[in-house]
C-alpha cells in the first residue's frame, strides 16, 4: 500500500507542477518592440521582451525580460476596451527630444490592456 500512496504523491505533483506552468504561461507574453522606448525610467531597445505580470485587479505589477535580464518593472493597470486587439502591439508616446515612452500594451485576441502611468517627477528632480 505504501507504493500506492507514492505513486499518487507523484500525480499530484505533476498535476500542480502542469497547473503551475500554465498559470505562469498565462501571465506572460512575447512582444517585439521596434523602437526603443522608456519605462519607469528604464530605455528598452528594439528587440524581443517577455512581458510578465502579477494581477491586482485591475492594477498590475508588470516586468519586461530580454533575454532571461529584466530591464524594467512599472506599476499597470488593466483596462477593458470595446473591442479586441487583431495582434499584440506598443502604444508610446512621442517626446518633444525625439524619444518615446511606452504608455500601453495590448494583446492580440482580447480586449484588456495594460495601461502604464508616466511617472511624475519629485520636486528634487523638477
């Protein structure tokens, strides 16, 4: 008997092991960005990122990857829109010195995006 409770240990782990993995897969995203932009002072170069999040509902703790570094983390928040968005996409700013700060992220297939706040500057930095 005592092979049998092994045995089941086993499926249990793999069963929480399996759920686990989808519910990280669910809370991640590849995106391409094809433009530098900013994020919570962070600059992300063009390129591949994974974008991950921890859900708050609706606010969100996000975190941009490239290649296995995270290069940025910012507060978001999810919105809901009228429609989906066709395919994953930035949305930026554009800045009068030429540069771009990245303001939202949507996700092909869905109608939720992640809307970032631009961070206001203290008085020390003003």
């Amino acid at each position: 008997m005592k092979n049998g409770h092994r045995a089941n240990g086993w499926v249990l782990m793999a069963i929480l092991m399996t759920a686990s993995l989808w519910a990280a897969a669910a809370n991640s995203r590849t995106l391409s960005f094809r433009t530098a932009v900013t994020l919570n002072g962070a600059e992300m170069k063009p390129g591949f990122y994974v974008v991950e999040w921890v859900s708050h509902s609706p606010e969100a703790t996000v975190t941009f990857r490239r290649n296995g570094h995270m290069v940025a983390t910012a507060p978001g928040k999810w919105v809901q829109r009228e429609m989906k968005s066709p395919a994953d996409a930035v949305v930026y700013t554009n800045n009068a010195d030429g540069t771009h700060t990245l303001t939202e992220v949507r996700f092909a297939g869905t109608k939720q995006v992640l809307v970032f706040t631009p961070v206001e500057l203290s008085s020390k930095q003003k």
